[in-house]
C-alpha cells in the first residue's frame, strides 16, 4: 500500500468532514511491534435542530422566524424543512424537501410548499402613492444538475395563486393571477467567500414561461433575465465589484413578475421595489476597502456608482 504521510492524513480528515456528516474526526495511530495501525473515530451529526431569527432594518422593520430541520433523512442525505417568518410588513410559511442527488444519479431537487404576505409601497414618477399587499401560494418544483463551466443548470415548475390588492381604489395593478410556468435557469457561483468576496464570479440567467392553457392558469407570459458579476482585487484589502445585468419580458407579464429595481443590495438610494416594470438594465460598480482593525469582526468601506432603469412597456422611450 502507499506509504502514510501527515498530509495524507489531513487530506483524509477533510474529507470526512466535507461529507457534513460528522460534528467530529479524529486519527490515531497505534504502533506495535514493527507495525502501526490507524484508527479514524468519528461523531455523527445531530440530524435534528432548530433555528431561530431576528432581522431589523429601517426599510422593512423587524422579522422573527423559526425553522424545525431535519438534515439527513431516513439517512439517505434527504433534507427536510419546515419555516416559519412573521414581521410587520411579511409573513411567510414554507416546508421544503431537497436532496442534493436524486436517488443514484446526479441530479438534485427541490420542492416546496409555501404561503407569503408582503406588504410594498406603490410608487409613481418616484413619489410615493400608497401600499399594496401581495399574497402569493403555491409550488415550486426544481430538478437539476452541476454541470462543468455552465454550473447548476436546472428545470422549474412553479404552481403560484397570486392576489394582489390596495385599500387605495386607484391603485391600477390589483388583480389575482393564477400562474403556472416553467423556468430553465443558469446559475455559475465561483466567488471565494461570503458574504463579501475578495475575488470570483457570480453569474445567473433564466428564460420563464407562463403557459395559460394547462392546470387552470390564466395567464400567458414570456420572460428572460441576465446578470453578470464580478469581483477584483486591486491592491491590498481593495476590492472592485462590476455587475451587469438585464431583463426583458413580453407585454403580458403580470404585476406579480414584473422586474423590480432598489434596495440596499440592488440600487442603494432606491427603496426596495421602487421601480417595477416589464424590462430592466442595471449597471453597479462598487470599491470595497477593509479597514484593518484589531477587532473580532470584518469590517469595510466603500463607495459605488449605479446607473438603471425599467419599463413598463416595450414601446416606452429609453430613459435613465
């Protein structure tokens, strides 16, 4: 056999842990005689726990949640979910299945059950108008696979009732859908570590479908989306950041799917959904430093510039 070396058996240890199956690995070796023999101990994972939540901001206030999880069910790498989120402005229920290997082959899946609430406000030639509530039940259903260079790559079905309403009689969007559409979607994740990159590329795209004429739907729509992201270390602790990205759907896409611009992550200066329409372009370009402090923490600072905007229409002037 090959002859035993440390890094050897620090390279068999990572391993073992990278299967996330064990809390702990530990590598003896026992000599005796002119012999020596290895003995791996290892500590199984508690497959059941629970995770609790609370999330502040100034934009959409506060939100606890609870999650019950099972990792590893029936002991076949099965994972089980249930979640539930409640705030002032959202509330959300959902119960997950997903594996990351269907049966013995390679694909993943996932499906899913949930009920959602979120309340936005409505905004007009960037004036605010009023709010609206959005509730939306329903299926989600992705099966797909890695694959090399072109990364996961998988199929969607989405089973969705949506209602969307405002105690604001002129609010022009309230409506209920009934949504069944099929998505393929692109997703390539090499960044080096969250949530602040240092160096990597984070690239998605999908085309969706909503087909009006299967499973009670009532509504037709064709939509695709591109966004391409990078990050580049500069110098030391400096870090650019470039994402393009871009929308298009047809003049049948409902509110419900409309593309939305704003946020802190998306567009800071906009509120989140602040703009919505049918196309989308956004540029971002941010500069990151990390300020070099001895303290038990990351911290950075930065500055960007955006540019972007949307449509509601295919025949609207371009404007930015």
């Amino acid at each position: 056999g090959d002859l035993f070396t440390a890094e050897k058996a620090i390279l068999s240890i990572q391993s073992i842990y990278s299967t996330q199956l064990f809390d702990r690995v530990t590598l003896n070796v026992k000599r005796a005689n002119s012999s020596n023999s290895i003995t791996i101990r290892v500590k199984e994972k508690k497959y059941f726990f629970m995770r609790v939540g609370l999330n502040a901001s100034i934009e959409r206030q506060a939100n606890a949640f609870v999650e019950l999880a099972q990792d590893n069910l029936f002991g076949r790498e099965v994972k089980l979910s249930l979640m539930g989120l409640i705030g002032n402005l959202e509330k959300r229920a959902e119960f997950k299945i997903f594996s990351v290997r269907l049966l013995k082959t390679l694909l993943t899946y996932r499906f899913s059950l949930y009920y959602n609430e979120r309340l936005d406000r409505y905004f007009e030639e960037n004036t605010e108008q009023d709010d609206y509530l959005t509730i939306r039940r329903g299926v989600h259903f992705v099966l797909g696979q890695q694959i090399a260079r072109l990364g996961s790559i998988t199929g969607e079905v989405r089973w969705d009732n949506v209602h969307v309403f405002s105690d604001n009689s002129d609010f022009p969007y309230g409506d209920k859908y009934r949504i069944r559409a099929f998505t393929v979607r692109s997703v390539v994740d090499k960044r080096d570590k969250l949530p602040f990159p240092d160096r990597g590329i984070y690239n998605q795209w999908y085309w969706e479908n909503g087909i009006k004429s299967i499973l009670g739907g009532n509504t037709s729509f064709t939509r695709f989306y591109i966004s391409l992201e990078g990050y580049y270390p500069l110098f030391s602790s400096l870090v650019y950041r470039i994402r393009a990205s871009g929308g298009v759907g047809d003049n049948t896409v409902p509110f419900s799917e409309f593309f939305s611009l704003g946020g802190m992550d998306d567009f800071p200066g906009l509120y989140q959904r602040e703009l919505l329409g049918r196309q989308i372009f956004s540029w971002n370009n941010e500069v990151r430093y990390r300020v070099s402090w001895d303290v038990p923490m990351e911290l950075y600072v930065g500055m960007s510039f955006n540019m972007g905007s949307v449509w509601e229409n295919t025949e609207d002037p371009i404007l930015f």
